[in-house]
C-alpha cells in the first residue's frame, strides 16, 4: 500500500476534488454518525462520492453517506465530509486520517469535526452537545498513533504539542453563540476508543475515573493530524445515549439509537455551525 502522508497520494485527490469543484474552501467540516443532514445547508454545492477520489477510504457503516459537499455556507467557502472512515472498519491509522492531510494541503485552516458519543458524565442527557476540550486517545497510548512512521517536518514537527489541541477561542466562541441561540452546550473530555464493540460497564468506569465525560470511536486521530499540520481544530460531540458503568439487563445501546438521537440534535447542532462559521476570525 503507498504511504499516505506521501505528496503523490495527496496531490492525486486534490487534483480530482479540483477537477470537479471550483470552491477552495477554507473550513472543513466532518459530519458523525446521524448528523449528515448539515450538509442540505449548503445552495448549490458541488458533490463528490468520496468513493470517486483516489486514495480516499471509503466507509461501512450506516449513517456515514460517503460524500465531499464544497459550496458556501454563511459567506466562507466550506467542505463537508458526510461520513468518515473508522479505525474499526479495518483501516490503518494512515488511511482514516487521510481526509484531514487532504483538506490541510487544499488550503483548510479550520477543522471543525462531530461525532456521535455515550455520555460518561452523569450530568449529561441524551440531546445534549458538547464542545471538546481535551481528550484521552486509549489506542494511542497503546502505540496506535496516526503519526507513527517517518515525520515530514514540512507539515508539523516530530513530536507536536498537545496541550491545545482544541482551539481555547474557538470554543468559547462556541459557547457564546449557543448561550446567544438559547441553549447549553456542555465542555468535557472526550475518550477515543477502538471499537467496535460498545464498552463493558468496567471498561466504562475506567474512563470516568480517568477524567472523560463522553465516550466514542472517532475524532481523535483526525485531531492529531490536524493539530500536527497547524489547524485550528474545534470539536462537538453529540450525546446520543447515556452510558451505562453498572451492569443493568435490560440496558441495551445500538447504533440505531444512535442515530435517532441524532435526529433530536440536528437543529441545535445547525445553529451552532452556522453561528461559528458566521462569527469566526477569517
């Protein structure tokens, strides 16, 4: 398989995604699980089967459509990712992380990704929307890192600091325009696991004790990549179900829950991107 973080691999997807779409965006917008309705907002946009463009992993899973959506959105050129490749679909750590290389070399300076994600945090309830501040990569405390390999010191150094990796103005800005639409919007810390399989009850009481607030099975990886190339990175997660850290034999998760509850937070997660995306710094 060629190496992904190469330039010929990357400068074969720019060359189709330019090929068909005039639009160079500046922001990039991944869509999680559920949540690829956001993508109707853009008039006019120009449309690419992800499965179209050289190199590109393509995805498995229901509720990811698999396409690029280039138009504008609140006056800024925009691409959004409707669904994403995850480590558990057989991917490498190079391969789902392609995207993010792609949209750095295309001219993105802002990453703005989504996710679906169980809530750790007693607090939250099922509909809620969390803005991430940090987060605990399990894989990658294991060696599953997307940077592992030979670094190109032209896109990001060797050993990229982390302290920041989701932008401090960004989600504050977040966090005022969800107070300015009339809604809460959570902070916490989001734990990236490997899937597939949901978490045991212990498996979950090991992450609230570490520190996480919600729990899901992307995202994490993008950021490292993202952050090593220098973008500014805000994150939201989606709390589509409430995770369960005692046994109970009657509490069953599914990824068809998941995506019903992402159809609550659909018009609340609009806002909020149009609001960003309308009050942001150029």
């Amino acid at each position: 398989m060629n190496d992904l973080t190469a330039s010929q691999p990357i400068d074969e997807a720019i060359a189709e995604i330019k090929r068909r779409s005039a639009v160079r965006p500046t922001v990039g917008i991944v869509l999680g699980s559920g949540l690829s309705e956001l993508a109707d907002e853009v008039p006019g946009a120009d449309i690419i089967p992800t499965g179209e463009i050289p190199h590109w992993p393509g995805s498995t899973v229901h509720g990811h459509k698999g396409r690029l959506v280039l138009g504008r959105l609140e006056n800024r050129d925009v691409l959004l990712l409707q669904g994403r490749s995850h480590y558990y679909e057989g991917f490498n750590m190079q391969q789902i992380t392609f995207p993010v290389r792609v949209m750095h070399r295309l001219g993105i300076g802002t990453y703005v990704v989504t996710n679906a994600a169980g809530g750790l945090n007693p607090d939250f309830a099922v509909g809620d929307l969390m803005v991430i501040k940090d987060h605990i990569n399990m894989p990658g405390l294991a060696g599953e890192n997307p940077l592992r390999g030979p670094n190109d010191d032209a896109v990001g150094p060797r050993f990229p600091d982390m302290t920041h990796a989701y932008d401090p103005a960004l989600r504050r800005l977040a966090q005022r325009v969800a107070a300015e639409a009339g809604f809460s919007l959570r902070e916490g810390i989001y734990c990236f696991v490997g899937g597939p399989s949901y978490e045991t009850p212990a498996e979950l009481r090991l992450l609230k004790v570490a520190g996480g607030d919600a729990v899901g099975m992307s995202t994490v990886p993008e950021v490292i990549v993202a952050c090593h190339s220098g973008m500014r990175v805000l994150g939201i997660s989606s709390i589509t179900n409430q995770a369960h850290l005692e046994p109970d034999e009657h509490a069953v998760v599914s990824h068809e829950e998941v995506l019903e509850a992402g159809k609550l937070i659909i018009p609340r997660l609009k806002a909020l991107i149009h609001g960003v995306l309308s009050a942001m710094d150029s």
